[in-house]
C-alpha cells in the first residue's frame, strides 16, 4: 500500500548514485518542496473552485454524485444490497438511527454557558420549550434536512468574544437553530471545502470506494481529493481497509501490480496513464508502450518551459500511474493524472493544492522504462566543454538539472543501463 506516491516533496537523495561528480549540473535540493517547483500551477488564492491547478480547470472540485438522481441513488443501494455488503434492514435501522434528534436537549441542557444563563434546575425546561419550538429540519438554506440534526449557533461564540463579550452571552435559546452535523461542521476552517461537496466525508470515501471501485491505493486518494476531501492521507487509509476486506470476499478488485501489464497511455496535455494489458484505451489518447510489467518504472526528463534548459529528471513506477477506466462523470479520463499537496499546518483547507502529474503539463524531452534491476542514466552535454556525462539516477524521484550555460540545449538524454 502505497501512502505517499502523490507526495511531490518526497525524494529519496540517499539513494541517488551519481557516476560522475555532480559539481555542475546536477542540483538536488534537499528540502525541495512544490513552491519551488516551477511547475507549479497557482491555486486560486481562496476559491475552492476554477483555476485551482490545471487538473480542475473549469472542473472545480467534486464529482458526478451532485448530479444523481434519486433513481442512480438507488440504483447504487440495490446493487451493493445484491452484493451482500449488507442488508435493507442495515440500511433502515442506521436511517432510523439519524433522524432520530437524540442528545440534542441534554447535550445543550449541559452546555456550561445555558446552566449559567438559565440556571441550573432551570436549563432543561428551558432548552425543551425551545426544542418543540423547531421545525425538525435542518435550517440552512437549501439543505432542510431531517437527519443528523444538532443545535448550532446563530451568532457564533467567537463573534461574541471579538466584540468584547463573555462567550456564555452566545448560549441563549434565541441563539440557537437546528442544523444538520455536516452543516454545523463545515463552518471551521479546517472544512473550508466542505460545502463544495455533495457527501459528507464519511459517506464520500465510501461512495468513491463502492461507485468509482478505485483499482489502487493511490488512485483512491487522487478520487478523494479531486472531490474536495482536504483530511491526512491516514482517513483515507483507513477506509481503503473496506476495499481489502471487501477483497477478501471478492466483492472487490484491488490491482495486483506484481502480476499485471499493462498499456501506457500518452494523453495530448502530456499526461501518462495506463489501462489493463486487454483493457481498450480511453478515446483521445495514444497507446506509447504495450505490455509493461506494473513492477517496471518509468523516467522522464521535462521542460518547464521549451525554450529553456531548466530540465527535471522524475521516475514513478508504473504501479503508481493512474488508471484511465473510471467514470469521472463529465471529467477526462485523464484527470486523475494529479498529485496532491497538503493544506500547510494551520492554514485553511483551502490552500490544499492539486498539481498536474509531470509529464503532464510540462514538455516532454525524453522518456524510458527500466525494470527493478535496471537504473536510469541521464545523459547531458555541457555547453562549456562539450562532453557527455552521465549520470545514473538510482531511486530519486525527482532532480532538477541545473538551469544557465552548463547544460547545452537540446543534449538531454535518458538511457537505461
Ligand atoms: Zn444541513
């Protein structure tokens, strides 16, 4: 299980064997990370949608399921019951479950600012009367929900505080209405995505898992952030755990990259995905190589831009390439060529970022495939003294060949030895 193949800020320096010393053309930072990465692709400064990366352009995050008619709703629900992952029973008593409003008086009832407002013998009768008082949906506009309902405050606390008041003057019942779980939820600013989204996130992760059927690991993160999900990779692990249970009953298919072939795809904005070895290839792409061992890698050296001589060599292995069979709704097949960088810690959910998997949106100089015993050798003449070096790029995942008069345009080369 593959947790951190989208990670662009991974690099494996140690195990980088260098032939010739690296005095001049080689740079391998050490701590590079995607800003300085001139691939880049400016997110949106706060909108969660448009221009953030050229992976969501004009797409925005999400997926189909905001388009689903009740019928495809239950069109998923009879086939997954048909399956046996579980029961019409199941699946009434966990409805029944949320919309009962269970907890919601006590759990107000014991609020210490309530106890404070209304005193203590006093508060439970108090939060009842405003309890009946409720329409028993949820108050947000366009949602009206019945399920998962919980008290929320109008006016938050914090607005409270900022204008100089004790936080207690916010728990009054004329401060309260009902909201659902996911609305009162997606006001932090940790879920500044939320409200992009159809599904909570819980349900999300097992919509993608059950509808898309995601082959790999890391295809199923790329699906989650596509939608919008800005949570650690670990949630994301842990709901994977379904596809492999799920596996062992064979109601699922999780890719065996160790056994498998597998065609790679070259897509016109330079992305690289692959279908099965007997899989037909999405329209709008060209089939580069046929029956390529999923334990095989594949290298390339790009241009950021094609005028330059600002060469990066990257390797990935096949098994982390992304598969073009889904159906990603009204997204191209090859959307899912992406890699995903983490909100940073204590920023908003939304300067999470979406990338654009090199090849894809760089120019492409050069490319190969090595099996696990083989390496990769960049081959480069130097302007100044116009001889070949070579140099072996063992298992770094990313290098940058240095910019300016030392490398001659045009000279990069990729072998396998
Ligand atoms: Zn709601």
């Amino acid at each position: 299980m593959n947790t951190s193949g989208n990670d662009p800020n991974e690099d494996a320096g140690e195990h980088v064997r260098i032939v010739e010393p690296a005095e001049t053309v080689i740079d391998e930072p050490s701590s590079a990370t995607a800003d300085d990465d001139n691939s880049q692709v400016a997110p949106a400064a706060s909108a969660p949608t448009g221009s953030t990366g050229a992976a969501l352009r004009g797409l925005g995050f999400g997926l189909q399921d905001r388009d689903w008619t009740d019928e495809r709703w239950r069109g998923l629900l009879d086939r997954v019951i048909d399956q046996g992952l579980f029961t019409w029973r199941e699946v009434v008593w966990l409805a029944l479950g949320h919309v009962n409003p269970s907890q919601v008086g006590t759990s107000l009832a014991s609020s210490e600012g309530f106890k404070r407002n209304y005193g203590k013998g006093n508060t439970m009768a108090v939060v009842m009367e405003w309890f009946y008082e409720q329409n028993g949906r949820c108050a947000e506009a366009g949602c009206g929900t019945r399920l998962e309902l919980q008290a929320d405050h109008v006016k938050p606390r914090e607005d409270f505080k900022k204008e100089g008041k004790a936080k207690h003057e916010a728990d009054t019942k004329e401060n309260m209405v009902l909201r659902c779980r996911r609305h009162n939820v997606i006001k932090r600013p940790s879920h500044a995505l939320g409200g992009t989204t159809f599904l909570t996130l819980e349900a999300a992760l097992m919509w993608i898992l059950l509808e898309i059927q995601p082959r790999t690991r890391v295809d199923y993160g790329r699906l989650c952030r596509i939608y919008g999900m800005s949570m650690s990779d670990i949630r994301i692990d842990e709901a994977w755990a379904m596809a492999g249970w799920l596996a062992a009953e064979r109601c699922y298919q999780i890719e065996d990259n160790e056994r498998g072939t597998y065609r790679l795809l070259k897509w016109p904005d330079g992305a690289i995905t692959r279908v099965r070895a007997r899989e037909a290839a999405p329209v709008g792409c060209d089939v580069i190589r046929e029956r390529v061992p999923g334990t095989s890698f594949v290298g390339f050296i790009t241009l950021g831009d094609p005028d330059a001589t600002d060469y990066t060599f990257r390797q990935m292995s096949v098994a982390e390439i992304p598969f073009s069979t889904y159906d990603l709704g009204n997204r191209p097949a090859n959307d899912l060529a992406i890699q995903y960088v983490a909100p940073k810690k204590g920023q908003r959910a939304t300067s999470q970022r979406l990338f654009p998997l090199a090849p894809r949106d760089h120019h492409l100089v050069d490319w190969a495939l090595r099996a696990e015993s083989e390496l990769f050798v960049i081959e480069a003449a130097t302007a100044a003294r116009g001889f070949d070096r070579g140099f072996e790029a063992g298992e770094s995942k990313r290098r940058k060949l240095r910019d300016g008069a030392k490398i001659a345009k045009d000279s990069v080369r990729l072998d396998v030895v």
